[in-house]
C-alpha cells in the first residue's frame, strides 16, 4: 500500500489539496486543527462522514490546503479530496462514497453579472415614462 497520497478537490472557488497518509485519524487545515477551522458542525460531519462510510475512522492522518471561496466551499472541496484520496487507497471505496454523494463535483458556479443590469438576472428598475 502507497504511504501517502495526494489529491485535489473543488466546489465553486475554493480548491482543497488533500494528503492523505496512515496515523491516527488527525485532521490539519491550513496547518490548523479542523475543529477550529470549521467551526460549523455540520461541516465537520460533512467531512469526517467519508471515513464512516468506508470504515476508515482512525486510520489515516489527513493534511489539506485549502484556498479561495467561503466556507462551504471549501468544506465542499475538502469532502471531495478525501473522497478522492480514500479511492485512490482502495478502489472498493468508491461505490460506498458514490452512494453518499462525496465522488461528484459539484459544477454549481455564480453566474457572471451581465452589462446594464444590476446584477447576474437582477435589472434596473424599468420606468416607462
């Protein structure tokens, strides 16, 4: 078995690099504790939730740098990481994690604010006289 893997996940903006090695299940955002990282709990549910699924709880050390975007996003990134990294481990992973929905990248991106409107769909008021 490979003693360390490296994988990238995406949602909206935010980008999260995820090394994934054997140790005692601690969890390091941006060389911080991801309790305080993600302070939300479901969040954190969220994240550890792909170690549950595969039976995995404890046995990996995860590492992730993770940029761009709010919190959600970044959650969202680093779930799609993990999943990723747990598959590369063992291939029989992934149909578990494609069940719970943590294999598909999410595509859902902000439209772009258009010219002479106020916002993406948002117009002007209309005055007719």
């Amino acid at each position: 078995m490979q003693h360390a893997v490296n994988t990238v996940g995406r949602r909206k903006t935010s980008v999260a690099r995820v090394f994934l090695k054997n140790g005692s299940g601690k969890i390091t955002v941006n060389e911080r504790p991801f309790e305080t990282y993600f302070p939300l709990e479901t969040h954190r549910n969220a994240i550890t939730k792909a170690f549950e699924v595969t039976d995995c709880v404890g046995k990996y050390d995860v590492t992730v740098n993770v940029d761009g975007g709010g919190p959600s996003g970044q959650a969202g990134a680093v779930i799609l990481g993990v999943a990723r990294a747990l598959v590369e481990l063992n291939e029989e992973n992934r149909s578990a994690l494609r069940k719970n929905g943590m294999m598909t990248r999410d595509p859902r991106m902000v439209e772009r604010k258009k010219y002479g409107q106020k916002k993406a769909r948002k117009r002007f008021q209309f005055s007719k006289r």
